[in-house]
C-alpha cells in the first residue's frame, strides 16, 4: 500500500490525526494482530520484504510506502501508523520530543553513497566546494556523514558549500538537470544514477563511518507494551530475512521489485558490490551507535541534548531472535 491509497483508505489526514486502533482478524490459533509498517523505497528498507516472505501467525505486516522522511515522520508521530523504518536522527527527535517510540531493531548498516555529475568536475570530496549538495533531512544520518567527511578535511559545511533538503526520489533528475552537484542519500539512487549514466559515486558512507547504523525500526510503546509476542514474531522475522538477503543477494533483490520498485540489477548491484555496500549484519541495537549518532548531533547542530537511551531502546526482541 502507497502513502495516498492509505491515507485515502484510511481517511486520516497525517497533521490531525489521531492514534489508531491496531488491526485484528482471526486465524486458527486466535487474533492476529496487522501493523501498519512505514518505509521508503530505498534500499535500506529492504527487510520490509519480510511482509511477502515470511509466513506470520500472530502479526500480520501492513507495508506502508512514503516518499520522504518528513511525511513517515509526521505519519508515526500521529499514530497513523503503528511503526517505521526511521532515520536515527529522525527518531531520537520524536523521543526527545515525547512522541512515544521505542526502537527495537537496527533495519541495516552502511547503506549510503555521495553521488555526484558523471563529469570530471568533481573527483574527491574537496571538490565539493562552491557546489550545491542534496541531503534527504537535517535530521538524517546522511547530513552527519556529510559533515562528517567535509569537517576531517578542513572545509566548513556552512560557508564552503550549499547543502539543501530534498526528497530521495528527486535527487537522480536533480542531478540530471543540473539543479544540484551532488548529493548523499541512501541506496538505490546512486546506482540509479550510475546506471543511467549521469551520476558517479564519489564515496561510499561505510568508508565516511565503517558499519554505521542509519535506518532503524520504531514501534510505539503501546504496540511493544501491548502485543509483545506479536512485536517478537515481527522482529525474528527481519532477522530470517535479514540473514537471507545476505546468503542470497541475488534472489533478494529480484524479490524487491515490489517493495523498492527499481530494477532488480540496480539493488543487486547495491547489494553485492562490493558485499558491505548495504550490510543486514548484527542489527541489535546496542547503546554504543545511538551514543556515537548522538555526538554527533551535537557536535554539527542537529540537536542541544541527548536522549535517555535506556528508555528508548529495546534490545530485547532482537537479541532474543
């Protein structure tokens, strides 16, 4: 399900609307409980293929499909949905701001490209300056690794670069039509726009920050207080698939059409060159990460104060898995 058929099915309007009711329908062993899941079609939310794949008793996984991190973010945050695949700057903000989540596990590591006009205009990460570089939100991971990467070689993100917000899916004809230079975002657009030949990728993310955490899944707490072995059921699911992506790449990414609606050859490529590209290994949530995504929001001014990460992670379900 699309973000327009849901909310039309729905008839919820995602700045007003109020919690909702979780799903249950019958099955042989008692009420299933059906989550309404967000994510965006990246690659980084490739474990949503998990709802066709995996063969649940006690929940069902409703996919709900968004074209940007602040419509999935607003949509969480009302309780139009019951979970996401968030961004972890984006999710530590909702719980700094009272919105009740919990993350229960990391949904994958590395993941991200900087992209840049196939040219040679632009061939290391000092050519960045004077140019105009996409990133998906302040609130993303991929505007740390982009600070990140400028601040280590002395150019200053503020005044030697233009950086701009902008939605995934319009990065790759951005960059065609010259509206950017650049731009950092997850996969599959960097493969998308070296496949069409008007992108090159300057850097992959897991050489900015070596296994870096960046989407992970949010619940809310009523769903993980309330169905418990209905989240445990979700979660071991996403590690089955999780380890079967990584076994079989191939198969993965031509079971992903639905779900990521690119090529299978584009998110193969993400997935096997090289193999940690995107990684689905160890996908616990562990304090360490959240800590470090932390600092450095403070650091480059994504936020003023830490989040109380006992009461925001979950381990748990995955540890359990």
């Amino acid at each position: 399900m699309n973000r327009r058929d849901f909310l039309k099915t729905s008839g919820l309007a995602l700045a007003t609307a109020a919690t909702t009711p979780i799903t249950r329908f019958a099955w042989a062993g008692g009420a299933k409980v059906n989550l309404k899941i967000g994510y965006l079609p990246i690659t980084d939310h490739l474990l949503m293929i998990a709802a066709e794949r995996e063969q649940f008793k006690t929940v069902g996984i409703q996919p709900v499909k968004f074209s940007s991190w602040p419509e999935i973010a607003e949509a969480l945050k009302a309780g139009a949905i019951d979970g996401a695949f968030l961004l972890t700057p984006i999710g530590l903000t909702l719980r700094q701001k009272g919105v009740p989540v919990k993350v229960v596990l990391l949904g994958h590591r590395n993941g991200s490209v900087i992209t840049v006009k196939n040219s040679g205009e632009i061939n290391r990460i000092e050519d960045l300056k004077g140019k105009t570089i996409a990133i998906p939100s302040p609130f993303s991971t991929h505007n740390l690794l982009l600070r990140k990467v400028l601040t280590e070689r002395h150019i200053d993100p503020a005044r030697d670069l233009k950086i701009i917000d902008m939605a995934p899916p319009e990065m790759v004809n951005a960059l065609a039509t010259g509206r950017i230079h650049g731009y950092i975002v997850a996969e599959p657009f960097g493969a998308q726009a070296e496949a069409q030949k008007v992108g090159k990728i300057l850097v992959l993310s897991k050489d900015i920050w070596h296994d870096h955490i960046c989407c992970v899944l949010n619940l809310r707490e009523n769903i993980v207080a309330s169905h418990p072995e209905a989240v445990q059921e979700m979660v071991s699911g996403f590690i089955r698939t999780a380890a079967f992506i990584e076994a079989n790449p191939v198969q993965a990414a031509k079971g992903s059409t639905k779900i990521i609606g690119q090529r299978a050859e584009i998110v193969e490529k993400v997935l096997t060159s090289p193999r940690d590209r995107l990684s689905f290994l160890n996908l616990v949530p562990n304090r360490a990460d959240f800590s470090a995504t932390q600092d450095y929001m403070i650091k480059f001014g994504v936020a003023k104060e830490k989040v109380d990460l006992a009461g925001y992670l979950d381990d748990r379900f995955a540890k359990k898995a």
